[in-house]
C-alpha cells in the first residue's frame, strides 16, 4: 500500500472507537448491574459495520467505480483506496486500448497484407490490405478456415507441407492479373503469421526475362543447326592435306556443338520454370535409369578409366517426372566424370528412410572450395574459370538440377572440399516413395 501510516492511523482510529464503544458500554453495565448495555452497544457496532458491507457490495457491482458512498474511519479508507486501485486499472485499460488501437491503425495502414490464423487454420485477425487483395470481409469471414478463402491448389499445398521458408507466389483470389507473394511465419503454439504483398511488376519483369532467354534459345537454334550442318559437309569434303583449314573447321564445329549444348541446357532451364511441376509425374525404376546413365558416363571418358559404383536397390522406386530425373541424375554424374581425374572412384548410392529418398555421386575427384558452394547452383557460376575451356561446359548443369529438385520438393546438398572430391545429394520427400503397386515408367 502506498499509504501506510495514514492506514495504521485509521486502524487506531477504529480499535479507539470499539475500545471506547465496550468501555461505555461496561461501565453503563456496572452502573445498571446488567449485560444488556454491553449486547446492545454491541449489536450496534455490528448492524453498522454490516450497513457498511452492503453498501461496499452495492458500490463493486456497479459497472462504474466513482463516487464512492460517505463513510468513516477505517470503511471510508477501504473506499479511498479503493477507488485509487480502480482509477490505476482503468487508466492501465484506457493506455493499452490506446495502443492496441494505434497498432491496429498502423496495421491497416501497410499495403501489405496481415493476417493471423489459429493453430486450427481458422482467420483471427486481417488488416484492410488482406479485404483489398485477398478479398476477405470483415462482416463474414471472422472463424473461417483460411483454406475456404484462399483456394488456390498451390496454397494449400504449401500449408499441408508446412515448410515455409521459401515464400510462394499465388494469383490474388480477387484478380487473377495480380501476382502476391505469401510468406509464413510460425508462434506461439501453431499459431500463424501470414504476410503477403503484390509483386506483380516484378513478377511481370522476371516473367519477360524468362521470355526473352527462351525466345533467344529458339530463335538460335534454327541458324546452329544451319551452321553445323555446313560445318560437317565442309569437314568431309575438304581434303586431309588443307591442315590449317580442317583444324580451324575443326574447332568451329566444337564450339558450333558447345553452343547448342548452352542453348539446350537454357531452353530445358527456361520449361523447368515455365511449366506447372505437376505434369508427367510416375513412378520411375530408378535402377534401370542409373544404370543406363553409368554405362554412358564410362562410354564419356574411357581413356580415364575411372571406376564407377553403382549402389542402388533393385526395386528403387520415385514419383518423378522421369525427363527432368534424368536430367538432373545426367548432369551431377558427368560432372562428377568430368571433374575427376584418371584412375578416379565414383560412388553413386540411393538408400531410403523415413525421410524419404536420397541420391548421392560421390567422386574423389578435384573437389570444390566450400566458400564457392553457397553459389555453385547459380546459371555459369564457376568457381574456376579456367575449368571452362578444359571441360566445355555450359555451367547451366547444377541450375538445372536445382530446379529439378525444387519441382519435386527435394533439396540438392552439396559437400566437397578441395582436392578431395565431393559429394552430391538429393534429398526427396518421403511423399515421393511409391508404397502401392504403379505403372512403371523405366525412364
Ligand atoms: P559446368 O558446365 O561448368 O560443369 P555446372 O553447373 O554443372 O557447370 O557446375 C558448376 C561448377 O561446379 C563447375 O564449373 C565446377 O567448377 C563445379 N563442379 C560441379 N560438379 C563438380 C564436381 N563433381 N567436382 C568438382 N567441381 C564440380
């Protein structure tokens, strides 16, 4: 208590009384020469005290606490102080209202979208970005499952797999021409924060550099496939004795096959991010396709003469679109062959657990600086320049199969050190097991 001596003093107060009130009331006793002055003062002081209750019982129950009724002594203390307390609590009320209204005026004021969902998916709370660009009312859509109002598959989708740390982008429900980006954050006990925003016009810029690569990659491939055709009718036809022309054709018609490998490797790149992930997906035989792959990579370098395991379960089984399997499983083994010296080991191991499916290639080969790792998926990131020329090339390969793996949910996991090889992984999710019986594709 704030006050003690002034409630010490009106305790004092209040004993002096009933001190005084029993004292009178025995003498008057002793005068009289009976009890009955000492029952009724008695009586007196508690008929009083109980008046006082009623009216401190009368005085809470009010939804309003001011004003408190008259009183004395230690009653009129109680009062005091407690309306003190009361004033404290609603001054302490009306400060947090008053933030609480400010934090929902600043909300409402973003552009972006705020909205809150509850461990069971139900909307909580949305700010009036989340009305203008996902539609949601304020009159209906307060408990609804977020999953009634945002119906896009890939949506639901993202929030059944619950991995969010990449974010995802989705047509807004109220204008298909609007592209938003949604991210997830997870607290609390499985409570979640959705933030979204429009990136249309970024969307629009990424979608016409797309464009522009793909349309590029077409357009060359007509006058490469003039070029070489030349090149190798004039290869034939010019005699053995015309050295410096053979090899100079010679060395046309290698760089002529490099480009069309690059504009190869960009038109593939530029489908994996066009198309929907969704199509031709089946349960590939993973065995037959890798071992088709070992045997063309020791056909790729038999001067080498490297060795290359195989350690794959017979009865291997992926959903998968088994095109972009191949390319991807195509791409880490002729690096791994093209990055490892004569006499060299490659290992490549598929195994499963309750994570899902995982293909690792192994090589001991030159290995990688782990600071280039981060970046080794980017398009022609090369840690090594110098590598180009020697193993031609199009430095495409592992965006390629990032892409693949993302298509599939899976992750690429890369480990290497310099000069003593490096390990690729991919991780697929246990979803892609096959569990049932299905038509096989063998890739
Ligand atoms: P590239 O056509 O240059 O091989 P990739 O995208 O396939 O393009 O690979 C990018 C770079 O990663 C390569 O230039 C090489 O430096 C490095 N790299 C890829 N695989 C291996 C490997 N198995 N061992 C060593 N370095 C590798």
């Amino acid at each position: 208590m704030k006050d003690p001596a002034g409630m010490k003093a009106s305790l004092g107060k209040e004993v002096n009384r009933i001190v005084i009130l029993v004292a009178v009331s025995v003498a008057v006793c002793l005068a009289l020469r009976s009890i009955w002055p000492l029952v009724a003062g008695l009586s007196l002081y508690i008929i009083w005290s109980t008046r006082q209750l009623f009216a401190l019982y009368a005085w809470l129950v009010r939804e309003e606490h001011t004003e408190p009724p008259d009183s004395v002594g230690l009653w009129g203390e109680f009062y005091t102080r407690l309306e003190h307390l009361f004033q404290k609590e609603r001054r302490a009320q009306d400060n947090l209202q008053s933030i609480i209204v400010r934090a929902q005026q600043s909300v409402n004021a973003l552009e972006d979208v705020v909205v809150l969902i509850d461990q069971h998916g139900y909307l909580e709370y949305w700010n009036h970005a989340a009305g203008r660009h996902l539609g949601f009312r304020a009159d209906k859509d307060l408990g609804q499952p977020l999953t009634n109002l945002i119906r896009h598959p890939r949506f639901t989708d993202y929030l059944t797999q619950g991995d969010f740390r990449e974010p995802l982008e989705i047509p807004s429900p109220v204008d298909d021409n609007r592209i938003l980006q949604l991210r997830i954050t997870e607290f609390g006990v499985g409570d979640q924060l959705i933030l979204a925003r429009d990136v249309t016009r970024i969307h629009h810029l990424e979608q016409m550099r797309k464009d522009f690569v793909a349309n590029v990659s077409h357009e060359l491939k007509t006058p490469l496939t003039v070029l070489k055709g030349y090149l190798e009718t004039l290869l034939d036809t010019v005699p053995e004795e015309q050295t410096r022309l053979r090899r100079a054709l010679t060395q046309m018609d290698a760089q002529s096959q490099r480009m069309e490998a690059l504009v190869q490797d960009l038109l593939l790149l530029s489908r994996l991010e066009n198309t929907e992930a969704d199509n031709l997906q089946q349960a590939v035989a993973v065995h037959g396709m890798l071992q088709r792959m070992r045997e063309s990579a020791l056909a790729l370098a038999p001067e080498k003469q490297q060795t290359i395991e195989l350690d794959v379960p017979e009865n291997a089984r992926l959903i998968a679109n088994p095109a972009e399997l191949e390319s991807a499983f195509g791409n880490l083994i002729v690096n791994a062959v093209k990055y490892t010296p004569a006499h060299g080991v490659i290992r490549i191991h598929w195994w499963q657990d309750a994570d899902g499916a995982h293909l690792s290639v192994r090589d001991n080969g030159i290995g990688i600086d782990p600071a280039h790792i981060p970046r080794l998926t980017e398009r022609f990131y090369r840690p090594d320049n110098s590598r180009v020329t020697q193993t031609g090339g199009t430095g495409l390969g592992l965006a390629i199969v990032k892409h693949v793996m993302i298509r599939h949910n899976g992750k690429l996991e890369i480990k290497s050190e310099l000069g003593s090889g490096s390990n690729f992984t991919c991780h697929f999710p246990a979803s892609r097991l096959v569990s049932k019986p299905t038509a096989l594709a063998s890739g």
